[in-house]
C-alpha cells in the first residue's frame, strides 16, 4: 500500500517511534562498560536531586501520580530521544567539548541519520523540485587549528524543510531530503546549496509537547543546520548553525544556541537567494 500522507500528518508518536529505532540501531547501546562506582555515583544523586524536590516543594500524590502517567507516556509514545536531546543533552555537550579550542559544539538531537548520501563539493543538497524555501549557499573551509586546510575533511549535514519537518522522520518526504554527506575541496573549502530552514517546533501532539503546554512553555527552536565536521587524525566535532535575528535565537527550548554559532547570511549577488560563510576548525585527535 503506498503511503499517500504528506508531512503535516507526521504525528509525535511516529516520529519518536522512528527516533528510539534510530538510537537503539545506532550501535551506541551498551557501546561502553559504565562502571558500578559511577553508576552507584549518578543514579544515587539523580533520585537524591528528585527526593530533595519533593520534599522542598512538599510535591502531593496528585502531583506524584501525574509524573508517573506522564513518564509511562513518554515511553509509550516513543519520545525519550526527543526528552532527553532538548533537556538534557546540552550539558553532556558542554562537558564533551569544554577543552576544545576550535569550532564550538553543539548537540546532536534526535534526528540524524548516518550514512547519507555522499556528494563531492561543491553540490547542492538532495531537494525536491518545488523545495520551498529561500536558497542559501552555504560555504566555507575546514582547517586545523593552526589554519592550515584539511582536504580530506568531510561534512554530514543535515535539516527540517521550510514547514520544519525533517526527512525520515516525516511521511511523504524524500529519503534523504535536506541530508548529505559532503567531502570537501582539494583547499579544504566546500560550497553546498540548500534551503535556508524555518523556525522549529518539536512535536506538540505528544508527551514532551503535553509537559511544554502543562507548565506553559513554548516549543521552539530556532531554525538550525545540523553538522558533523571529521578528517583524519582530528576530533569529530557535532554542531548547529543558527541565523541572527531569529525569533527564538534567546529563548531555544533546548538551550543549544552559543554566539559563535549564529550566521548573518547575506543576499547573493546574482540574486539567487542568500550565502554565507562559516569555517570551521578541527581539534587534533587525543
Ligand atoms: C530538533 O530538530 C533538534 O535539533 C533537537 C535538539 C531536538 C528536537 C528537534
Ligand atoms: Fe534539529
């Protein structure tokens, strides 16, 4: 039976069923012993962290039977992924990276897929005809820390559409829409074109958008790229680009947004939409 559903029928539940998928199949699971000192350390401090909260704030049985109902739905509908990327993620990213001295980082969330299709730069991202959007040329060059290119490098990139869906996790939307893997130029430089991405909401219909409306929250984040920066012998670094001006550039439900991070594109000479230029710079590997 074909699937004739078209992304604005993508329900929360389906998109966190394909992102728990995703991470049970991505080879991270059990990937690395935690040892039972550390895992005495931050569990015991966790519930401590919970139990210091109820106490404090004297939570009720209505209050505790709510958080149990809404714990078991999170579950149910598939969005621990997206629960933990928004609220959490953002410190494990600060601490993974906090010795580095090239290009920030910034969180992964729940909607990378590896292995994307790989197109030598300079290219334009996989699109439909009618992609709507404006075009934005995004380009730059990856070097090492002394500044020197690295032409091996490769980009994954990855982002929603205008309507701020993104591929695979959408119905209706081409495989590998808006999703590559680029190796860059012989100079280290890369030229893709792509369409600049819309504003954000995560997924309002489920558990984590049923927490956002409960204690009247918004849902946004800023529109973002998604990147993966790598070359031999240097430390793979996972970001997000942001553009300035954005409505929700100060106020990211999941608090990713650093300075450096945020892009001031610029309309292009021929017309055609915006470019910009971001380089970004490797760490050497540990
Ligand atoms: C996203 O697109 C995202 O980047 C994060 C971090 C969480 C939810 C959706
Ligand atoms: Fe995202």
């Amino acid at each position: 039976m074909t699937d004739t559903r078209d992304e604005t029928t993508a329900t929360a539940a389906a998109s966190g069923q394909t992102a728990t998928e995703r991470f049970r199949e991505s080879g991270r699971v059990g990937a690395a012993e935690i040892s039972t000192e550390r895992v005495n350390l931050l569990a015991s401090r966790v519930i401590k962290a919970v139990n210091d909260t109820v106490l404090e704030e004297k939570v009720t049985y209505d209050e505790y039977n709510a958080l149990k109902a809404w714990l078991i739905r999170v579950g149910e509908d598939g969005e621990w992924p997206l629960f933990l990327d928004v609220w959490i993620e953002h410190s494990v990213e600060q601490v993974a990276n906090e010795n580095r001295h090239g290009s920030q980082g910034s969180i992964e969330g729940p909607y990378y897929v590896p292995d994307a299709p790989v197109q030598q730069s300079p290219t334009k991202l996989p699109m439909r005809e009618d992609e709507p959007g404006t075009p934005l040329l995004f380009r730059g060059r990856v070097t090492n820390v002394a500044g020197d290119p690295l032409p091996d490098a490769k980009i994954e990139i990855w982002h929603a559409d205008d309507l701020g869906f993104y591929s695979q996790f959408a119905p209706g939307l081409p495989e590998w829409n808006l999703r590559a893997t680029v190796p860059v130029e012989p100079d280290g430089q890369f030229h893709i074109d792509t369409m600049q991405p819309a504003p954000y909401q995560i997924p309002t219909d489920g558990a984590c958008g049923a927490l956002i409306k409960a204690a009247g929250w918004h849902a946004w984040r800023p529109a973002h790229i998604h990147l993966k920066v790598s070359a031999p012998e240097h430390q793979l670094i996972t970001t997000q680009l942001y553009f300035t001006g954005d409505a929700h550039i100060s106020d990211d439900i999941a608090s990713a947004v650093k300075e450096s991070l945020i892009l001031d594109p610029q309309p292009r000479s021929d017309d055609q939409g915006k470019e910009v230029t971001y380089d970004f710079v490797l760490d050497p590997a540990e």
